[in-house]
C-alpha cells in the first residue's frame, strides 16, 4: 500500500500518526496484501477517524478514488471533513517554500461528501443539492445554510466545503464556490 505513496507526502500524512506508532504503522501498511486493512482501538478518542484519514489518503496513491461509508450520517460527514482538513495541511505542507513551476509540487484530492440520490430518512438528497447550488448562486452568504432544512425530517448533513455544487461553482468563479488554486486537482483545471 505505500510504495505508490512516498517522499514529502507520506511524510507530511505521518505527522499525524503519534510518534510512537509511526514506526509500526509503516511496517503494517508497507506489508498490506490486497490493500486490506484493519484499524482498531478499545477506547474512545484515540484518534480513529484520524487514523483511517490518513490510510485513505495513502491508499488513494495506489487504487485512485477511495469510496468510504460509515453507519451514521454523522460519522460520514465528520471523516469526510478530516479527510479534507489532512490532505489540505499535507499538500500545503508539502508545497511549503516551492515555486509555481516546480514540477514536484502536489496537487490536492477531490474529497466530497456524496449523500443517497434517495434515502428513506433525508428523503431527497439530491434535490437538496441542487437546491443548495440554487441558493449559492442567489446568495452566496449562506454557504453551509444554503441546504434546505424541513421541520418534518432531520437536520441536513450538508456542508458547503464537502460538496460536488462547491466545486463547481468555484470552476464557474462564483464567489459561493471553491476558489480554485494551484496545488488544487487536475480535475478542477
């Protein structure tokens, strides 16, 4: 699993294993068959969520798109926000010092938050996309606001920073959207 990740980024995403794992989550990860790992812990914030971030930051150099589900709604959204927060402080650590034309400089994941096209609590995510990119491009203010909330069904797990309609809107230069950066993905180009 870590021979396609190496150099300053493998570093940079071992910043956030504790010192004293680092050793020997590169022993496990380096002897991984088939990509398939397991990652336990007995007692509560020790730093699970961080822990699978960064394996599947360092397995998304070796398979490419990493797909990832949780139980709750919840803990879907809050991996996919420190997925976010660990491969932005990573690539910007990486690309500390670089120039614009240095050919090494490393470009960031996509990292979105996908909701069900229909599920049978939040009903019509996708329409709440949509509806969240309408409003974004009226007011641009709302961000994380912009997802409908109904009286009748839960709170929206939606967040501006997570979804497909930020990104776009940053590619059509909305202030609502990603502003698009260098070090961002090739795909935003």
């Amino acid at each position: 699993m870590l021979s396609a990740c190496d150099g300053p980024y493998l570093d940079g995403l071992l910043e956030y294993v504790a010192q004293q794992d680092q050793a020997r989550f590169m022993k496990y990860f380096a002897n991984c068959q088939l990509e398939l790992a397991l990652i336990t812990a007995v007692r509560t914030w020790v730093g699970k969520t961080t822990a699978v971030s960064v394996v599947t930051l360092t397995l998304s150099y070796s398979v490419g798109c990493v797909p990832a589900s949780a139980a709750l709604n919840v803990a879907i959204t809050n991996f996919a926000a420190r997925l976010f927060a660990i491969e932005n402080q990573t690539v910007n650590l990486c690309n500390k010092g670089k120039g614009e034309d240095d050919g090494t400089r490393v470009r960031r994941k996509l990292i979105i938050r996908a909701h069900a096209l229909k599920d049978e609590i939040r009903a019509h995510a996708l329409k709440d996309e949509i509806r969240a990119f309408q409003t974004l491009l009226k007011r641009p203010s709302d961000g994380d606001d912009a997802a409908p909330n109904h009286k009748w069904r839960l709170d929206s797990q939606w967040h501006a920073y997570l979804s497909p309609a930020w990104y776009l809107l940053g590619i059509l230069r909305s202030p609502a959207g990603h502003q698009i950066e260098l070090d961002d993905n090739t795909a935003l180009d």
